[in-house]
C-alpha cells in the first residue's frame, strides 16, 4: 500500500518561513514523480510544485523563487521549503505521487499564515 506523510505544517506570520517533509517509500522514490498540492480555505486544490523524475522541477507562478522543492533519497523524504510566506499561501497542503499505476495523496498538513 502507498503511504505518503506529511509533516512541518503550522502557523507563522506574513514574511515567516516554514518547511514541509512528506515521508514515502523507496518504491515511490524510485517510480514516481512527487510534487505538492495545496487546498486554501473554500477553494479547489490546485498544484504548488512537482519534482519530476527526471530531475526537472516545477513551480506554480505565484511561489517561485519563494517555494523550492528537494528531496533527500537515503532517507525517502521529499521538502517543501516555503520562505517570505503571504497569507494567500494559507492551505491545506498535500504531499502527491503521479505513477504509472495511478496518483497518491497524503493525508495534508495545514499552513496558516498570519497578517
């Protein structure tokens, strides 16, 4: 069974900086891309940043050079590092797998951020 888990949600003021980990298999690592959604309150959820299997990095325009997606491989984690956050940034996010078997989602983790 797929298991994503995300982690590093919670509150900060406007300008504040948080990180987001989204812990998964090898066998995601290894087979599929990663990337993270996010739903703000009363929205649909909309793409934030991928990582793609080839290396390539996206990012929704509205992050860029804000956002930066990583990953650490040994240790089966993929990062959201989220710096000079605004309070339009405020969501769920959701850590996501897009493999050939089909996408998978975890569970999300809240982010509010403050005026």
């Amino acid at each position: 069974q797929v298991q994503l888990q995300e982690s590093g949600g919670g509150s900060v003021p406007a300008g504040g900086s948080l990180k987001l980990s989204c812990a998964a298999s090898k066998w995601i690592f290894d087979n599929c891309g990663m990337g993270w959604y996010r739903q703000p309150p009363g929205k649909e959820r909309e793409f934030v940043s991928a990582l793609d299997g080839d290396g390539r990095k996206r990012y929704r325009d509205s992050v860029k050079g804000r956002f930066t997606i990583s990953q650490a491989y040994t240790k089966s984690l993929l990062f959201l590092q989220m710096n000079k956050l605004k309070t339009e940034d405020t969501a769920v996010y959701f850590c996501t797998a897009y493999c050939t078997a089909g996408n998978y989602w975890g569970q999300g983790t809240q982010v509010t951020v403050s005026s």
